[in-house]
C-alpha cells in the first residue's frame, strides 16, 4: 500500500535515510544528520509544497518526498526529488513503482509542469527512463574544503 506519511513513520523513515546515506555512494558527499532529516521529514508531511509518502504492508518498505517550487529562471511550477527509497530486501516487488506513480499524481495535482527525479547511477536512470523520463543533466561534485 502507498499512502501519505504521518508523523510516527519519521523514526521509520530516518533509520532508512541513514541506511541509504551510510551504505551508498552517498557516503562520500552526504553526513547523516538524524535531527535534519526528520526535520525534513516533517516539513515535508506539514507544508503544501512538500509530499512524503511511504510504501507498507506489514512494515515501511521504503518512501518518497517530493518538493514544487517556482523555478528561479522561468517561474514555472515544477517538482524535485527530495529522495526516493526502498529497503535492499523489498525491491522484489511494485512497490517503487507504485511510489513514482503516486508522487507524480501529486505534482499533477500541484499544477507543476516538470517532475524532476535524480539518478545516482546508471540502472537507475534507466528505470526513470522506462517510466518516461529523459535525462537532463549530469551532476558533479567536488570538496571544496
């Protein structure tokens, strides 16, 4: 099942952002930072600009937060990735998917123009790919202190 997050899946949902952070590539450009992330959580769940959803049957098996803003050079309504998860040992099934589909009926429904998805790799843009995405852009990265 998809469904919007509550508050008392954040403890849920920072256990697995520290997972992904701490087990990814991530690692290298990312601290986790327990009190931000739910933090962000909550924004997420409190404000009409901010979407956290999670995916559950017996357990939270992963979740998505999706932001829209007006882009800074068109004005145009458009949406971003905050992040998008599932545990290693539920990825068998639909429930990414599913997570994707519903995030983009949000944005739909928030009259944004543009989803914008991340891909930190490859086999992920082309999973984006296969659900209609095209790339955009490449993102790099550099410690500048």
């Amino acid at each position: 099942m998809i469904r919007e997050a509550i508050e008392d899946d954040i403890p849920e949902m920072v256990k697995m952002g520290e997972n992904f952070i701490t087990s990814t590539s991530y690692k290298d450009v990312l601290s986790f930072n327990e009190a931000q992330l739910a933090t962000m959580m909550r924004r997420l769940i409190d404000t009409e600009t901010g979407l956290l959803m999670v995916a559950e049957s017996s357990h939270i098996k992963g979740g998505i937060g999706m932001v829209v803003y007006r882009h800074p050079m068109s004005d145009e309504l458009v949406s971003s990735e905050a992040f998008w998860w599932i545990n290693k040992e539920d990825r068998s099934g639909f429930d990414a998917v599913r997570l994707v589909l519903k995030a983009e009926e949000w944005v739909k429904s928030k009259g944004a123009r543009w989803a914008h998805m991340v891909a930190p790799d490859e086999k992920v843009g082309k999973f984006y790919e296969r659900l209609g995405y095209t790339p955009l852009e490449m993102h790099y990265t550099k410690a500048v202190r």
